[in-house]
C-alpha cells in the first residue's frame, strides 16, 4: 500500500459507529472520501441520511456528496437498531441539521456510475446491510470488474451474532442481498466480522476524557456516544465500522483466511455467515487492537488513556 490517499466510496447506515467511522475518513491523509451513500439500517433511511449530512457538516466535510440509498431490503420489511443507537440514530445527539442538498442520483446508481467513471480504481467500504450493493451489481453485472476492492462490515464467523445467536446485524437486515455479494465475483473483498470488530472498542474512560473537549471529532464521540455510556450504562462502546474503514487504508491491521462464504437466508439461521471452504473471500480472523487503537485515537484527537 503506497502512501497515496485511497479512493473510497462508504456506503452507511448512519448510527453511531457510521459516525465514527466518517470521522475517521475524515481525519485521515491516506482516505479519498469520493462520496457517502445511505441506506435504511440501524434506522430508517431518511434518518440515515440526515444523520449523514449532518456529521460530515459537523466535521468541516460539507464538500462530501451524500446519496441517498435503498429505503428497505431487497426482500424483507426493514428491521432497526434504534435500542442501540437511539430514535435519531445517533445516540438522540441532536447535532445541526444540514441544509445542504443530497446528490442528485441514488445510492447504488452513484456506485455504478463512479465505477464506471474511474474503473479499477475504488475502494468501495459497506458498513451497513449489503442492499445498495445487491442494486448496483444488479444493474452493473460488470461491477466486480470495475471495482477495485470491496470491505465489508458484516458477519459473525467464529463468534455469536448480535441480532441473533447466529447472525450479525448488516446481514441479518438483508441476507438475500449479502448471499449476492459474497457469490460475486470481486476482486478483492474483505469480511470484517464481529470475530474482530468486537475486539475493538472506546471504553468508558475515553468518552470521559472527552469532555469538554472543544474541537469536531471529540466534540462529536462526546455527543453521539453519550446516550451509550449514560443511558444504556455501557462499559465500551464497540468500533465495528471504524475498523472496517481502517482496513483500506492499512490492511496489515488484520490476518485473514481465503474463504468461500455462505450466508444462511431463512429460519432461526437468518443471516448466519459460514466459511464453506477455500475461496476468494478474505474473512478477517484476527485484528491488531492495540495498532488500530493507537491509529483511530490519534485521527480523531482523542485523549489516550
Ligand atoms: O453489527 C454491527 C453493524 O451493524 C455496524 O455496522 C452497525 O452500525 C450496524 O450497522
Ligand atoms: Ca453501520
């Protein structure tokens, strides 16, 4: 990985690890934030949108597109995670709402068209359910051949999920769409399971250290993350979509296997992820916390503790 900025796309469902991670792609040298599409996730996808804008207003990023994306999953009615992230989805921070206008194509036409545009070029990052993806290789059948690298926030391997025994949430959401993206022929794509996102986490005392703290990023973990450590009484809040955008930019941040995955759609297996055998997918089964800790406090000027 040469020094140069990468070119990203980041598909999210702006809650509060979706806001972590824009920071993240914000704060850092070695991310080209091309554009942001939405979706319909942790919460509905208008609130998804909003929310959006309104952190990339909040961290000085105003010139970032927004494109607002699928409203439901391919299949099922949208199921939320608003007990997690709250109604706004942002932990009821209420931060300014943008007055700024949205792109003017939808999500998945936006990934098609940049891929189009700069092929073999992007980096495109999904850290929320698989359906815009699922749309735009849908429309672009070619788009595993125009896309650079595909990382995706989604799966529970060798541990439990976090919707259900068996599921993770961004698959659990939509598992017709993730079938369809991990039978694609990408590439490169990359599998940040809660096998390590889970190992990667703010605790307590680093949302502490954030008060009064004065400039955007800090401002924003205090604000976002304050209904996680005040109202819920958690111990750490957990870093799933930051490490998961980590990895464009510093991929020795995680050993991986080659894997053919399955991805369960029906019954009390909805949404489980399987390694079914040697494949193309690289699932990540250990992460480097220590080195992704140092590299997320320093972007975001949080205080080391
Ligand atoms: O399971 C964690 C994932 O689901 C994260 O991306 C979180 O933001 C939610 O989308
Ligand atoms: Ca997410």
């Amino acid at each position: 990985m040469d020094g140069r900025a990468v070119p990203i796309i980041l598909d999210v469902d702006t809650g509060i690890d979706d806001a972590l991670a824009l920071a993240l792609a914000v704060a850092s040298p070695r991310v080209d934030l091309v554009t942001v599409t939405t979706l319909a996730g942790n919460v509905d996808v208008e609130r998804t949108t909003t929310n959006t804008l309104a952190v990339l207003d909040w961290l000085g990023a105003s010139s970032v597109p927004v494109h607002r994306g699928a409203s439901r999953p391919l299949v099922r009615p949208h199921q939320d995670a608003a007990f997690v992230h709250g109604t706004d989805g942002l932990g009821n921070a209420e931060l300014p709402i943008s007055d700024r206008a949205l792109g003017p194509t939808r999500g998945p036409a936006e990934i098609v068209r940049l891929a189009n545009l700069r092929p073999g070029a992007m980096t495109l990052i999904c850290v929320g359910p698989l359906t815009n993806l699922a749309i735009a290789l849908n429309v672009e059948p070619r788009l595993p051949d125009l896309i650079d690298r595909v990382i995706v926030m989604g799966g529970a391997f060798s541990v439990p999920g976090n919707v259900t025994p068996a599921a993770e949430f961004n698959i659990y959401v939509d598992p017709e769409a993730a079938a369809q993206v991990f039978a694609a022929p990408f590439k490169q794509l990359i599998a940040i399971g809660l096998d390590v996102t889970q190992q990667v986490v703010l605790p307590r005392s680093m949302w502490e250290a954030t008060t009064g703290a004065t400039e955007a990023a800090p401002t924003l973990v205090s604000r976002i993350c304050r209904r996680s450590f005040v109202e819920r009484d958690l111990d750490a809040v957990q870093l799933h979509d930051p490490l998961a955008l980590a990895v464009a930019f510093d991929p020795m941040l995680v050993g991986c296997i080659p894997a053919q995955v399955s991805v369960a759609i029906e019954g009390e297996e909805r949404g489980r992820t399987r390694v079914v055998g040697p494949g193309s997918v690289a699932v990540a089964s250990t992460v480097d916390a220590e080195r992704f800790m140092r590299l997320f406090t320093e972007a975001l000027a949080l205080p080391g503790v």
